[in-house]
C-alpha cells in the first residue's frame, strides 16, 4: 500500500464523511477522465469526418473530369469516323500503322468507298473554296 492510501485510510478512520467526500472526489475524477477520453474521440471523429469529405470531394471532381474526358473522345472519334469516311480512309489508323488490326496498312485516303453524304459535309466545302484546288482539277481534267 502506498502513503496515499495509508493516508487516505487514516483520514476516514477519524472523519467517516470524508471517506464518502474522497469516493466521489474519486468518481468525479474517473468522469472527468471518461469525459476526456469521450471528447478526444470526438474531436478524432470529426477530423477522420473532415477528411473523409475532402477525398470524397476529390474522388468526385476526379469522376466528373473523367466524364468530361470520355465525352470528348466519343466526340473526337466521331469526327475522326465521319471524316476517315468522308475520304475512304481506315478510321483506326488512317492507313499509318502496319499492324493496324482493321486495314493493316492499307487503309489511306481511297482505300474504302467514300460515304457520300460527309464527303459533300466535309470535303466539298473545301474544294469549292480552295482556289488552287480548282486549278489542280481544271489541269488534271485537261491533261
């Protein structure tokens, strides 16, 4: 036994009432240190909270640009497709790429049937207001 409990002993021997005035001294104590305990896991709580919204914060912009990216390559692969048809070319590789699983190689500017109707939305616009093109064609034609 220690000279705290030696004392704390005597001291209730002489005083009965100060026995029950150290047991709830002792009780408020142990509150106060629950109550200590309780407040830092809440103050934990609210930090692992704060936290928690912040990634969910991210994760959310992440998939919104996600989202953003995606609709811009469907965009962009539907130009590619529509105008790969406008001049028959292949719309994977555009005839570049040996190992092109669709046209291997072979699949520039003529080597598919053009698709009338982006033909004149795509390259018709062009020719019309392309003064040197017009040239070309009047020379090819007479020659």
């Amino acid at each position: 036994m220690d000279i705290n409990e030696v004392l704390k002993e005597k001291l209730i021997a002489q005083n009965p009432k100060m026995g029950q005035i150290l047991e709830l001294m002792q009780q408020q104590n142990q509150t106060e240190k629950g109550n200590d305990s309780f407040e830092k896991l809440k103050m934990l709580n609210k930090k692992l909270t704060l936290a928690l919204r912040i990634e969910i914060g991210k994760n959310k912009s992440l998939i919104q640009e996600m989202d953003e990216l995606q609709e811009d390559y469907k965009f962009i692969d539907r130009i590619n497709d529509d105008l790969a048809s406008a001049v028959g070319a292949c719309p994977n590789c555009w005839g570049i790429l040996k190992d092109c699983e669709i046209c291997d190689d072979n699949g520039g500017p003529g080597a598919y049937p053009v698709n009338k109707a982006a033909f004149i939305k795509f390259v018709l616009p062009i020719i019309k207001n392309t003064q040197w093109i017009n040239q070309v064609v009047v020379k090819q034609s007479e020659g």
